[in-house]
C-alpha cells in the first residue's frame, strides 16, 4: 500500500511551502526566520489585521538585505536631492515598491506612522506602485525609513535617475478646471435656450428672452476665451508651420459659431447658437481629458540611470565609506556586493566577478573574469563581493558611451500624418468649397441669404464630429489595452501598430527567461574532484551551453589545463593532471547519437574515455509562445534578432518556421541597421525587445515595444510597454488596434449623414436655430455613445 505524503505547510506570511516546521511562533509557522521576524514586528504593533485582508499576503524574506545597503541614504547630498518637499522639520519623500501587489499592501503602507513615530502619515498610489511618506526629520531620517519598508517586505527601488528627476510639481489642473467651466456652461445655456427651441424662436414675454440671451452670452465668455484657448493656441502654432493640423477645424467651428451667433443676437435676427459652440468645446475637452488619462502614470522615455543605483561603496584607509555614484573618481576602490550593477568601467582588483551583461549585450549567460581584467558599467555581479579601481568616470564608462550613441538619438524616419488628420482635412476643404459655391449662388440669385447659408454650413457641417470621434475612439482603445497590460504612448502608435506587417523579435528577456533555465546533471553524481575538472575545461569555452555547465558548479579553484582544444558547434576538450576529458555533444563525446527532446539542450561528459553522464540544460520560454508564434506567422513576417550567441539557432528555426530569419551575435548598431533595411524594403516593423542593446532598433522602428516583467521597471526608450504576464495575447492586443480605423470610419458615416441632413437645409439658406441646436448636440451624442460601445464590443476579447 503506498505511502500518503504528509501534507505541505504553508507560510503564513507569504504562502510558500515550509520546507520543515521548526520555525513557528504564536502556534504559526514560517518558512524562514524574515517572515517570522515581519510577523513578529506587526504582532508588536498591533498590526495583524494586515493578515485578515487577504490570505498570506507577505512576501518571501528568505533572501537577507545586506547590512549597511541604504548607508548612503545618510549623506546629505543624496538625502536633498530625493526629499521632494520641506516645511519646517516635516519632509516628503516618494519611494518606488514594485513589491506591491494586493490591498493588504495599501492597508499596511498606510500604517507606517505606528511602526516608527518619525513618520508622520504615509499614502500609497498602487498604479503607480509609490507611496509618499511624510515624516519629521528631527525623528527619523530617510534610511530608517528605508530599513523599515525593506524589514517588511517592501525594498524600495532608488536609482540614479531618482537625483535627476525634478521635484514634484503640482498636478496640472487646467484641463479639469476649463472642463468643469465648459460643462457648467454647456449644460445651463441648453437649459436657458429650452424655451427657444419650444417657442421655435418666438418667444412673446420680451424681457424674459433678453434676459435668457444674454445670460447664454455671459456663460459663453469664459467657454471661448478660456475653455477653447488650446485649440486657438494649436491651430495657430500649426498654420505658421503652413500646415493644417487637426486642431484648425475645430478652432475654425468654435470661432464661426460664436461670431455667428453674437452677430445674430445683436442684430436682432436669432438666438444664435452658443450651446452648440459650448458643446464643441465641452465635448471635445472630455476627449482629450478622457485620453490623456490613460498613459499619464507611465515613463516612455527611460534612460541608462534609472538602471544604476544612486550611492557606491568607497573603500578608503581601510574603511568603507558610501558616496553618489556621481562623485566616483578614476583610481577610487569600490566594492561590489552580490546582485549590484557596476556604475562604472573599472578593473577587477580582487575576488571573482561572474558579471551577468545581458542588459548590455543581450548575453544571456554570466561572464567569469579574473583579477586584471575590465569589467563593464551596466554589468550585474551575480557572485560575491568583488573589489574594483575605477578607470573612467561614470559619464566616460562604456555604458554611457553606448546609451549617448548617436543611433540611439536617431529621429524615426519622417511619420506620414494620422490617417484622421488627412481625412479632416480634405473634409474642410471640401467643406469650402460647398461654402464657396453656396455663396456665388446667393450672390446671383438673393444676396441676403449669403451670410446665413454660408455661416450655417460651416457651422453644421465642420469636421468636430469627426474629430470627436477620433479622440473618443482612441481613449477608449487606449484604456482597454491599459487594462490589458498593454502601455501605448499615444494614438498615432496604434496606427503604426495597426499597419504593420512584420514583427522583430529580441531573444534574451523578450521571448526567453534564461534566469528560469533549468540545469540538471543526469546519469549519477559527480564527486568534487569530477566537478574542479569539469569547471576547469568548461571554463575555457565561450560557448553558451559551456557557460551555463560553470554556472551550475561550485567554485573552486581552477587547474592548469594543457591541450585545449574546440570545435565549433560540438565541443571541447583538453589535459588536466593527466586526465582527458571531453564536453560537448553526445556524438563528440560518444560518437553517437540519439534523438533529443526539442526544448532540451545536452552536454555530454567523460573522463579518461568513460562517459560520465550529461548536463541537461532546458531553456524556459516565455508561456503560450508557440501558439504565439503559429498564430502570427499568418498575418506577419517574422524574424528574431539577438546579441546572444548561436547555440539554439536550430530551435529558434524549428519554433518560427524557414521562412523567418533568425539572426545571432548582431551588435547595438546592426540591430538597428537590420530593422532601417526592413523598412527601405517598404516593410513596416514593430520591434519588440527589452534591454539597452534593443534601444536603437526600438526607435528605428514603426512601432517599438519593449517588453517588461514590472512596468515600472527600467525599458529602454519605447512607444508602448507590454507587461510580460501578456506576451502570450500579443495577437489578440495587435488585432485590436486595428479595430480603430472600422470604429471611426462607422462613426465618419453617421457624422456623414447628419451632414447630409444640416447641408440640405443650410445650402437653402433654411436652417433654424432650433435644427442646428438639435442636429450638433445629437451628433457629438450619437458619436461618443458609438465609438465607446463599438471600442468596448471589440475589445472583449482581451
């Protein structure tokens, strides 16, 4: 009878399974001393409601922060530059968690102030994954504050970007205000004109139409001289470049209209039509207000320092001193602990570097370097701590140099205007042209129908609802990929997306996880000395797969090795204290061989001839990619396009078909001249990647998309951000951007129809205030309610 497994316990603070149950307090257990000690700190404080709002909400403290990481916190330098705002002994200080990730989270953050009585309130925005913390700086200071979050789970993410950002602004509430003017007058002109409309513009009480007239003419003052200032403002800025923009024919309808209507009321011929012109504006403001908020809260333009960290460890007389990375010297020491990022080139003085430079270069695998050798700004020491003398400053390090390229700065390619600003603009055209005729015919035939039929076809029929709908259209579509995880910078990236017909992929980080890579030895143990031997060849090769056999051994010191020798693509062997050894392929170690899983790469062992077994190396791929990969090939040309090195080219061919071209060891500059020579082709590419050696052919691209685990998290320059929980719905988000161009033509159409309808009657020189009162309210109505249900319709899929 088998054996039932006893049941596995969970943590109670972060869920994950207790390997023993040795570690409890309080009849809880824990599955390590950090969560014990975080539940331990809210017992104290009476803060174990925390655990009540969601089911193990914390997070796995098993990794320790090192002692004295936020040392640098306590130079004042670097201290001023991060407080956002000072009054007296209170300070405020916004601090980055991307931990964050429940409401347990905000309840907890949001009680800071009884865990340490120097702060005095906290308040998160879990969009943004912040909270600000105000605190009194004459009882706590900034690292305390650190050291608080990061003993609870919440490490906060500061980089040297941080120093550079400004302090914070004020929120900018112009829009909002002039939207709540608009729709205050909007709504109390419609309702003072209700007695026109009913009356059909004769109303017999005299004084009470005055008083309504003149009252719609009060309300109407700030609604075009505030309200519609950015229009006038954007319109004129575009006629000096000599070009129509599509903000012109919405200046040019609110102008026509107002101007018409003060004519009319003053001269006593009508009640004119200020509530359209109010519904123009408020209609029009609500779009861009709606818009707008989508991709507010994300960072598009990123550079190197965001990446870096904001202090270093100075090593001087023997001590350990924490200054700005800013501040670092050619000749200074530094120490590097495990997992920080090299600020600056320098050469390595002692301990034993394996340097992970996959944001640099696309490299997937670390480097192993030696005392004497340089290492790289930008690469992450993945071992122990390493000491290094500087040899260039962090503006000189090669990273800097990289990021500065002048193919990082290169412009797109000139983008031909948004298919709406065409469409408007050949509709005003048209639309004088109708004016025009209309015009010489009344000349001819009754002059005093000129002004009336003129002014009301510019009125009626002015391209605000096509406008209209293009904003409305595209905030929706906006808000529904936000909601998706999918981060557009602004609409004309849609089209871009939209009229694509190739897709470049990076490889490292894009379409694979190599930090997820799975290496396991098979066919037996191998004993220390087996493995000192093994390091010490595999060492030698430059090989990926070589690579990842040294990361999986234990360090220890290498052997002389004598003989080494290696074929490309099979492997390598060489002498060592008189023992030959081979690693490679099954056929170049065995002389034979057999079939291997697809997703499994192996590397064959052997000792003085005899086979040892082999090392089973299984890449991990980002989830659903080749269903992805199948669904795209049919509306795409598709390519992958990496720094790394070659060793799954043959997989890359299988997954993405013959057809695809799949290019490794390509440079910075030859991603970028890859995707220039696509588009002289007349291909149009969107080029997804994720790291700095992605950065130049994402802004060479139609439409560049960098891919990222924690949106908040450094990507490369970019028009969109995908967080990578959503790669596998890539075709689903690409085939909702299309849906905008159907969605706005329909809406094109019923704008059409009202202009059908208003013209019919305006050429005539017959249209009433009633009709144009009810025809442009109607149309911005009809508009708005289409494109936002179609948008919503569209996008269930996602």
């Amino acid at each position: 009878m088998a054996t039932l497994a006893a049941p596995k316990t969970a943590c109670y603070h972060c869920g994950e399974v207790c390997d023993d149950t040795h570690i409890h307090t309080d009849e809880k257990i824990f599955c390590c001393e950090g969560c014990k000690m975080v539940y331990a700190i809210l017992d104290q404080n009476g803060l174990c409601s925390y655990y009540d709002l969601e089911k193990n909400p914390g997070l796995a403290q098993k990794i320790k922060v090192r002692d004295g990481k936020f040392a640098f916190l306590d130079t004042k330098e670097i201290a001023d530059k991060l407080i956002h705002f000072l009054e007296g002994t209170q300070r405020h200080i916004i601090f980055y968690l991307p931990q964050m990730h429940c409401s347990s989270c905000i309840w907890l953050l949001e009680q800071l102030s009884k865990l340490n009585k120097g702060i005095l309130k906290s308040q998160v925005n879990f969009l943004k994954k912040e909270v600000t913390i105000i605190f009194d700086f004459q009882k706590t200071n900034l690292r305390e504050i650190a050291e608080l979050l990061t003993s609870i789970g919440y490490e906060p993410h500061i980089s040297l970007n941080d120093l550079s950002q400004s302090k914070l602004k004020p929120y900018d509430k112009t829009r909002l205000y002039k939207l709540g003017i608009a729709g205050f007058c909007f709504g109390n002109i419609m309702l003072l004109s209700f007695p026109d409309y009913f009356a059909s513009g004769d109303i017999q009480e005299t004084s009470l139409k005055n008083l309504f007239t003149f009252l719609n003419v009060g309300l109407s003052l700030p609604v075009f001289f505030y309200c519609a200032s950015e229009f006038f403002i954007s319109a004129n800025k575009g006629l000096k470049q000599k070009f129509l923009n599509i903000d012109a024919p919405i200046a040019l309808a609110v102008l026509i209209t107002f101007s018409r209507s003060l004519y009319e009321i003053f001269t006593g011929t009508g009640a004119g039509y200020l509530d359209s012109m109010s519904g123009i504006v408020f209609f029009m403001l609500i779009g861009r207000f709606f818009q707008d908020k989508t991709y507010q809260s994300l960072t598009f333009n990123r550079d190197y320092t965001s990446y870096f960290p904001i202090g270093v460890t100075l090593l001087k007389n023997n001590t350990e001193i924490q200054i700005p990375v800013s501040d670092l010297k050619k000749g200074d020491r530094v120490r590097i602990h495990s997992h920080e990022i090299i600020p600056a080139d320098g050469i390595l003085f002692m301990g034993r570097a394996n340097i992970d430079y996959s944001f640099v270069t696309g490299e997937s695998l670390p480097s192993e370097k030696t005392i004497g050798e340089i290492l790289y700004a930008g690469g992450k020491q993945v071992g122990g701590a390493i000491e290094l003398e500087i040899i260039k400053e962090v503006s000189q390090s090669y990273l800097t140099q990289l990021w500065n390229n002048a193919i990082f700065k290169q412009k797109k390619q000139e983008r031909k205007k948004s298919f709406v600003h065409r469409v408007s603009r050949y509709f005003t055209y048209v639309l004088f042209s109708i004016a025009a005729i209309t015009a010489v015919y009344w000349s001819i035939y009754d002059t005093t129908k000129i002004w009336p039929s003129v002014t009301a076809i510019l009125i009626v029929a002015c391209p605000c609802a096509l406008l209209l709908s293009a904003t409305f259209t595209n905030g929706s579509i906006l808000a529904r990929l936000q909601e998706a995880g999918f981060f557009i910078r602004d609409a004309s990236v849609l089209e871009r997306i939209a009229e694509a017909d190739t897709v470049v992929f990076d490889k490292t980080g894009t379409i694979s996880r190599q930090s997820e890579a799975s290496i396991h030895f098979q066919c037996g143990a191998l004993s220390a000395f087996e493995q000192q031997l093994l390091r010490s060849l595999a060492i030698q090769s430059a090989h990926p797969l070589s690579k990842a056999v040294v990361s999986n051994l234990p360090v220890q010191k290498l052997l002389a090795t004598k003989n080494f020798a290696e074929e490309k693509g099979k492997g390598c062997s060489a002498t060592i204290q008189d023992h030959q050894l081979k690693l490679g392929s099954e056929e170049f170690v065995t002389g034979s061989r057999s079939v291997h899983l697809p997703d499994t790469s192996k590397v064959y062992v052997s000792v003085n001839g005899e086979v040892l077994g082999y090392f089973a190396i299984k890449s991990a791929y980002r989830d659903g990619l080749t269903g992805l990969i199948d669904r795209l090939r049919r509306g795409y040309n598709l390519a992958v396009i990496s720094g790394d090195n070659n060793a799954e080219e043959n997989k890359m061919m299988q997954m993405f078909g013959q057809t695809s071209e799949v290019l490794f060891e390509q440079s910075p500059q030859q991603k970028l001249d890859y995707i220039n020579a696509l588009q002289q082709a007349g291909s149009k590419v969107i080029m997804i990647g994720d790291g700095l050696n992605d950065a130049g052919a994402l802004q060479q691209s139609d439409a560049g998309i960098a891919i990222s685990d924690n949106i908040n998290n450094f990507s490369p320059a970019c028009d969109a951000i995908l967080d990578g929980k959503q790669f596998a719905n890539l075709d689903k988000l690409f085939a909702y951007c299309k849906k905008e161009k159907p969605i706005i033509f329909g809406s094109f159409i019923i704008s059409i129809l009202y202009n059908i309808v208003g013209l019919s009657f305006a050429v005539q020189g017959l249209l009433s205030p009633v009709i144009a009162a009810i025809l442009m309210p109607l149309s911005s109505l009809s508009i708005v309610i289409f494109t936002t249900v179609m948008s919503r319709w569209f996008g269930r899929k996602i």
